[in-house]
C-alpha cells in the first residue's frame, strides 16, 4: 500500500539552520499546514495490518500521524519525495525517518541530501531505483501557436505563485540586444501569460512541450532540484539543457547525460547560450541526452523489476 503526494522541488537549508528548534506548538501548526490530515485512512492502517507500507512525502500530517497508527511489527519504507525547506527542520518528522527500514529516491543528488539527513548509520539503507519518464510525441509534430523561426531558450515552469522572474527578463533583454537579434528567452506554463515574456496558450503540458521540442535549449534556473522532471523531458524531444551549477538534479543529468551545460554566473550563462548557436554542438548535445533519457530512464520493465527486488527481496 501507498499514498503521498507530488514531489515538490525546494531549496535545502544550511547546516545551521538546520539544527535550529522551533517550539513543539509552532512544529505542530507548521505540519497541519501542509493539508491533508486523513483520520480515517489511520483507522484503516490500524484494522489492517498491511505487510508493507510506503509513504510518499514525508512532510505532511499523513506521513506523521500514519506511521503512529502501524503496529510493531509492520514493515515501512519512506519515499521522501521532498526535502528541507527555509520553513523549518521540523523535528515531528523524525519518528518517520527513524521508523522506516528503507528510503527509496530517485538520483543521487537526492541520495546525497538523504544521506546528511539521516545519519551515516542509516545512510546505507537509502536506494536509489530511479523512475520512469517519457514524452507524448505530439509534441514534435504540432507546432505551437506563434512559432516562427527565431532561437527560443525556454523556460517551463508554474508561474502562478510567488516565483518572481526579475533576473529571467533581464536575461531575455539581454540575449536579445547583446548576443543576437533572434534570440528570444520565454517562459512557458501555467500563469506565463502574466509576465513579461510569457508566451500565451501553455498551461497545458502538451503545449509546453511543442515549445521545448523546438527551443535552441532548455533552461532550468532553480537550485536543488530533486528530479529534474523538465530536463529530462527536453532530452527526450533532443533539446539539450541549461541549468544552474546548484541545480541538484539537474546538473546531475547535464553532466551524466553529457546533454547540456551549466553555469554559475550570468556572464557564464550568456556564455552557455552562445555556445549553443553552433548547431553541430547544439546538435551532438541533443543526441547524447536522449540517449541518456532513453537508456536511463526510459525502460518501465527494468523500473518495475528493480522496484520489486527492493521492497521485497
């Protein structure tokens, strides 16, 4: 049995900040804020007794509360799918972490994160099974609205929130006015259409894929990231990949795929696009993250085997 939520992409704290208490009252309302309190469900865990028992995210008020409801004797493995906020290092979720025989992650940025957080004793018990990723190929063969035969660096993501894109605009002036004429940074996902440089129409994930299939690159700028769900999927359509040097995961596959660059200052990142006008290297970059995408990541079979021999072997 599992249940969870989405893994969310956030930003680690120091290692200060991390071993700074909060009042027991504070944690406690921290926690329900997340949402998702379920009593009924912890009836159910207590009447039955399940063989094994997998939560996914760590972080909410199911994952704490349900581990109480579990006998003794039941077997717990923990999908963290998330980490460590600037909210809080809450120590309610201890028990969870202290409890679970397991940890199942997904790269081994996350495997790192992992490892600081639950101790070298327990390290050791982290596997990293990876996941399965692939795209819906309409993506290549319908182009978007307002495509024209400009150079796109696209940028996908949910703008809907309080995610400010101050330096990305500056960015696209930038590229603009002092790299090339045709060079258009933009924005896609829901809430784009809001901002400077959004482009319309592409909340859906199709329409954010027929721009990514055709972009000179995809540019993923947010730190510590645990999947890297959005480079992977430009691998897929042969769009090589700009992301930042903090960017967990995603350097991750820029360097293993060996299907992108990264960068660590906006000099370094004007650097990176420039490079990708050439279209061989543009080109040979593509190939080789698809290739990462496919062998990697692309294969539900081995996924499913590897799974298994994990949880039950």
């Amino acid at each position: 049995m599992a249940f969870g939520h989405d893994a969310s992409e956030e930003r680690a704290w120091t290692e200060v900040e991390r071993r700074r208490d909060l009042p027991d009252f504070v944690e406690s309302e921290l926690l329900a804020s997340e949402g998702g309190d379920a009593p009924d469900l912890y009836d159910h865990l207590r009447s039955h007794p399940y063989d094994l028992i997998v939560f996914v995210g760590y972080h909410t008020p199911v994952a704490y509360c349900g581990v109480r409801a579990l006998g003794d004797d039941q077997r717990v493995v923990l999908v963290p799918a998330g980490r460590d906020d600037g909210s809080a290092w809450l120590r309610l979720h201890d028990d969870l972490f202290e409890r679970a025989e397991g940890f199942l992650v997904c790269t081994e940025s996350e495997r790192q994160w992992l490892a600081q957080r639950v101790g070298a004793e327990k390290a050791g018990r982290i596997e990293n099974v990876g996941f399965v990723i692939g795209v819906n190929s309409l993506g290549q063969k319908t182009e978007p609205p307002e495509f024209d035969d400009k150079s796109y660096v696209i940028v996908a993501g949910d703008w809907n929130g309080s995610r400010s894109a101050s330096r990305l605009q500056r960015w696209a002036e930038y590229l603009q006015e002092e790299v090339d004429p045709d060079l258009r940074l933009r924005l896609v996902g829901p809430g784009a259409e809001r901002l400077r440089y959004g482009l319309n129409r592409t909340a859906g994930r199709l329409d954010i894929c027929r721009w990514v299939s055709r972009a000179l690159a995809l540019l993923d700028p947010l730190p510590d990231r645990i999947i890297g769900r959005e480079v992977l999927e430009a691998y897929n359509y042969g769009t090589p990949v700009i992301v930042s040097a903090a960017g967990g995961a995603t350097r991750e596959h820029a360097e293993d795929g060996n299907g992108g660059l990264w960068y660590r200052t906006d000099d370094e990142f004007f650097g990176a696009v420039e490079a990708l006008l050439d279209r061989e290297l543009r080109t040979a970059l593509g190939q080789q993250g698809r290739a990462y995408a496919e062998e990697t990541f692309g294969d539900a079979d081995t996924y499913i085997k590897r799974l298994n021999s994990v949880l039950f072997p």
